[in-house]
C-alpha cells in the first residue's frame, strides 16, 4: 500500500505589526509561532490572532510562504 500524503502540516505565524529592521531594510515581523495546520479545512493562509510580546499587544500573525 502506498503512503498517503499527511493532511495535517506544521506552519510559522509571523506577527504583522512589529517589525525588525533589517540589512536590505525589509520589515520582518521578530514575534513567532509555529502550529498545525490542517490542509484540507484550510487550503488558504492561516491568520489568527496571538500575543505579541514585543508589542505587549495581541495582534494579527499570519502563516510564513514556504
């Protein structure tokens, strides 16, 4: 029997507010999580609101592009 491709996948959520200065002057979000996620209930990115502690706020975080 061949092996059937997990439905359920590991993702990064980035905060969208706070941003970090960086050498090429791009703003990247410094607040990280990492969740599950399951590919067949949510084909889209995942949003969902965490707590930011650079912020002190809670505040959107959006999943990474892979």
């Amino acid at each position: 029997m061949a092996k059937r491709k997990d439905s359920r996948v590991a993702v990064i959520l980035e905060c969208t507010s706070c941003i970090q200065k960086s050498v090429k002057k791009v703003p990247i979000g410094i607040s990280r999580y990492i969740t599950q996620k399951s590919r067949h209930n949510t084909p889209n990115r995942l949003e969902l609101r965490k707590y930011c502690s650079y912020c002190y706020k809670h505040l959107i975080h959006r999943e990474l592009k892979k």
